[in-house]
C-alpha cells in the first residue's frame, strides 16, 4: 500500500489550496483517510479525518470552517482543500490510512506574501 500527495506551495495568505493524495495497492473506499502537517519546528499535528464512505469528517479545531476534507474513491484520491490560510497552517502535510501507518512523504505548503 502507499499514499502520496501533492499540491503543496506558496499562496499568500488569504489565499487558499487543493491538497490531493492518491492511494494505490489497496482497497482505498474501505478505509479512513486522514490529513496531517508538521510545521518546521514542531511535532506533527492531525489536522482532518473522513471515513471510508466520506459520510462523516473531523477536523482540528484550528481549520474548522477553513479547510475541507472530501474524497472521491472512483479516483482512489483524498482532498484537503483549504481556504483563507493563515502563516500559522505553514507547514509539510501528509496524507495518512491509519490502518497499518502508512505515510506519504508529505507536500509543503508555505503562506508568505
């Protein structure tokens, strides 16, 4: 199994991004997804989770009415999409099947005007 991410970059803040992260080699609709960052400097933050079916999320309280998190299992690919972003969501973010701790390798988002 892996997951990996990508569309990370530099937006000014206020501005917003689409985190995507593609699974492959297992089942992706059976399982839950989640959402992680690290920003420089500090220990590794949960930051979104949906369930297999996409019925049901849980966010950080930081990213609450910010960030949303959806997925599309025809695709096998989770998104984070986040929106007025701020210095502090400054960080690597990873995308996570808790099941079994599989990890990308993350994608940075920096927030600098």
């Amino acid at each position: 199994a892996q997951v990996q991410e990508s569309g990370g970059g530099l937006v000014q803040p206020g501005g917003s991004l689409r985190l995507s992260c593609v699974g492959s080699g297992f089942t992706f609709s059976a399982y839950i997804m989640q959402w992680y960052r690290q920003a420089a400097g500090k220990g590794r933050e949960f930051v979104a989770s949906i369930t297999p079916g996409g019925g049901s999320t849980t966010y950080v309280d930081s990213v609450k009415g910010r960030f949303t998190i959806s997925r599309d299992n025809g695709k096998n690919t989770m998104y984070l999409q986040m929106n007025s972003l701020k210095p502090d969501d400054e960080a690597v973010y990873y995308c996570q099947r808790p099941t079994g701790d599989y990890w990308g390798q993350g994608t940075q988002v920096t927030v600098s005007s």
